[in-house]
C-alpha cells in the first residue's frame, strides 16, 4: 500500500521515460543502462547467476507482512543475465521464484536488506 509520503516522493522524483513504474512498493524497473540511483532512489540489482530462470520478484517493506505484486510481469530473469530496479530508499525483503507455477516452493527469500539513498545493493541469486 502507498502512503502519501510514498506517492509524494515519487512525483517528486518524476521518473523518467526510460523507467516504467511498476505496481507496490514504489519499485521500478530501470531498463535504461548507466545511471546509479541518486537523491531520493537507490537500486536493486539482480544477477542470477542459477541454472533457472526467476519468473518471479516479489518485494515488501521489511514491516510488511505481504509480497505483494510480481515485479517481472511477463518478463524473465534468465541464467546469467541481469535486471536493475529503482525503489524508495528504506527496509526491503525480496522473494525471487524459480517456479513459473509458484507452487513448488522453489524459491530464495532475502530479508531485512536497508538501501540509503543514492546506494546500490546487488542481491545474486542461483
């Protein structure tokens, strides 16, 4: 759930053409090269570095009990390759699944993972 202060300073940042906002948790996927996340942004970058695709990326505040939203849509994280995301700066907890059907349990659990402002974190999963 986005509270104002969340909505805010998204509309503060006015995202630019080259990010395509995604829904919950005021993550982002950047698809545009270069750039590290500065003022109000940080990054989530993704190396899978598996046998398994991830069809799944899933994050929540660390004080939020729900995933909520996929963040890959229809999109995949293949073996080897690499996907950053911009979010608000704070707690996160990510979830990547490895299972298309997500029922199998397949999956990697990242906790508790704090991104300051202006900050990059690289989470490798495989």
């Amino acid at each position: 759930m986005r509270t104002p202060r969340l909505r805010s300073a998204l509309a503060v940042l006015g995202l630019a053409a080259t990010l395509v906002p995604l829904q919950g948790c005021g993550l982002t996927q950047r698809y545009a090269s270069g750039g590290s996340g500065g003022g109000g942004r940080a990054t989530l970058v993704v190396v899978n570095r598996g046998s398994q695709s991830v069809y799944s990326l899933q994050a929540s505040s660390c004080s939020d009990s729900n995933w909520g939203a996929d963040h890959l849509g229809s999109s995949v994280i293949r073996p080897g390759a690499t996907k950053s995301f911009t979010l608000t700066p704070g707690c996160w907890d990510f979830r990547a699944d490895y299972d298309s059907n997500h029922s199998n349990g397949n999956e990697r659990i990242q906790r508790n993972v704090r991104i300051g402002a202006g900050s990059s974190w690289t989470w490798t999963v495989g």
